[in-house]
C-alpha cells in the first residue's frame, strides 16, 4: 500500500514538471539567417525547444529575447533568442533597455507566460496536462 503511495506521487511529480516545462525559440541573428534582428521572425522556420532539454544553450524556467542595436554610421543589430534561468532584476517579465559606454543600445525582454513567448504561442495547454494529472493522481491515491 505504501509503494503504491509512493509511484502515485512519483507520477504526479513527472506529471508537473512535464506541464510546467517553457518552450522557447533559441537562435542568433549573427550566426543564423533564420533568426533575423530588425524584421519580422518567421516561427515557421523556426522550432521552439524544451528549456529543461538538452538542446537548450541556457536551461531555465522562461523565454528571453535580447536585442541589440550600435549608434552611428555603418552601425549593427543583433537579436538572441533563449532560455533564461536568472535575471539581474529579479523579475523574469517585461522588458528592461540599456547603454553602455559605447553607446551600444540593448533591450531585453523576459516572459515565461507562455511558450514561444519570445515569438509563439499560448501556453494554457499546460495547464490542463497538470489538472489531468492531477486527476489521475488523486483517482490512483483513493483507489490504493
């Protein structure tokens, strides 16, 4: 009866962290043409992937898109697509901009709202993967 307890909670722990999990799209504009800075991104070209998989350059717990822009004549963009795991203003929405010392302009934007959020879809999916399981969990544990 206790092992029984013991797989019930097990999966619904897997169920949670499987419906938990961000996707997000992971790309450079300076190393992919997919992954354009300064027009519009193509989420058909694209692939999101899992923040907590293997892929993913940064794991984390939500989407980050960074933007960058030099000042003057001849001047460049760059755009990166990510997971994100820690921000440096404790809130991992919105966006914050910036200036370095070279003028360099840089805006990042965090979501973790839904998946794609740094370019994608809804996330309430997820949502219901949880309550199912959920469900199923507390149906095992009465019937055990």
């Amino acid at each position: 009866m206790a092992s029984e307890r013991v797989w019930t909670l097990l999966l619904l722990l897997m169920c949670i962290s499987a419906g938990l999990a961000i996707q997000c799209y992971q790309c450079d504009s300076n190393e992919d043409q997919t992954c354009p800075s300064g027009y519009g991104f193509d989420k058909t070209v694209n692939a999101m992937l899992d923040c907590n998989g293997f892929e993913a350059d940064v794991p984390g717990q939500f989407c980050v898109k960074i933007y960058q822009e030099s000042p003057g004549w001849g001047g460049w963009q760059k755009t990166t697509r990510r997971c994100g795991s820690r921000t440096s203003f404790g809130v991992a929405w919105g966006c914050r901009w910036s200036w370095d010392y070279t003028g360099v302009f840089t805006e990042t934007c965090y979501c973790e709202d839904a998946d794609g959020c740094n370019s994608a879809r809804d996330s309430r999916i997820h949502l219901g993967v949880v309550f199912i399981c959920a469900l199923m969990s507390f149906v095992l544990f009465i019937l055990s």
